[in-house]
C-alpha cells in the first residue's frame, strides 16, 4: 500500500464510487442521492483553490483503497485555524489501518498549514468511527440532537476534535 496524493484525473471516479457506497448504505454521509462525476470535480477543484489535500492510499495496483481530506470547518475569519475532516475506506478494505494511516497524515499536513484545530462530525451510531478516533486523541466536543434526518429517522451529530500545537503565533483578522 501506498501513500497518494489524490487528483480527479487519477481518482476521480473511485472516490465516487466510495462516496456513493456510504450514502446509499451509511449515515457517514447525510446525503440522499448519490454523488454525480461532475459533483466529484467540482469538489476536487473546491479543495484545490482553498489548498486543502485530498490523500489516499492506493493498492499496488494503483487502486484506491481510501482517502481523506479537510476543509473549511465554519465560514467565518475567527475560524481560520479550524478545519473539519472526513475519512473513507472502501468497504473491501476496512479493518486495515488505512484509516488510521490517513488520518495520521491529515494530522501531520494540519500541522504543516499551521492549522490549530481539528473537528470531525460522525452519526453518533458510528461507535466504530468514534472509538477510532478517540484512539489517536480526539475527544467529544459535543453532540446535536436530531441533526439530520436519513432512513426514516433522526440522526444525531456527534463532534469529536483534536487541538494540534500549532500555529506558533496565530494573529486576528
């Protein structure tokens, strides 16, 4: 396995197809219809213009076996430290450390960007992802009741954040 970063040309259609799975099969995402090809560039091209990684882990085949990315987590300039990421392994491939992996690079490129803060959303159903990430220090923030509404029921929105040692001299404005 390997350590990638993700473009649309080369991983376009396998990030679809990963986001695809979990919103037709999962809470991880709370959306109702699958994702488009053109939704997919417009998303890459998103986390390019706000230069925001997108990493994967790629077989020795050069399949995409998971990726991971972060993005703005509120839209508002008291908030510039502060991202929120997302993690997805391809349902063949889970209980593999690929995610573990992932999310330790996004850690170290937070760190690099000199980002301070670090948020995820998880359904707070997902104990899989919640324990997972407790395990490389994140800690409850807080839950939403009745966040989203998928599958003929409520969703509750749990945050689980983890605060990086950086930036060295963070500034107003």
């Amino acid at each position: 396995m390997k350590l990638v970063m993700c473009s649309y040309a080369n991983h376009g259609t396998e990030v679809l197809d990963i986001f695809n799975e979990e919103i037709i099969n999962s809470t991880a995402l709370y959306y109702y219809k699958p994702r488009t090809l053109d939704e997919i560039k417009g998303w890459f091209d998103a986390k390019k213009a706000h230069d925001f990684p997108v990493i994967g882990i790629e077989d020795e085949s050069q399949h995409l076996l998971g990726f991971a990315s972060y993005g703005v987590f509120r839209d508002r300039p008291a908030y510039k430290y502060s991202i929120e990421h997302s993690i997805y392994v391809h349902k063949n491939h889970r209980g593999q450390r690929i995610g573990r992996t992932l999310l330790q690079q996004l850690i170290k490129l937070a760190m690099d960007q000199n980002y301070h803060m670090m948020v995820g959303g998880i359904d707070a159903e997902n104990v899989g992802s919640i324990e997972f990430h407790k395990k490389l220090g994140f800690v409850d923030a807080g839950v939403i009741k009745q966040a989203g509404f998928k599958f003929g029921r409520w969703l509750d929105l749990a945050f689980y954040q983890l605060i990086l040692k950086t930036p060295q001299n963070p500034v107003d404005g």
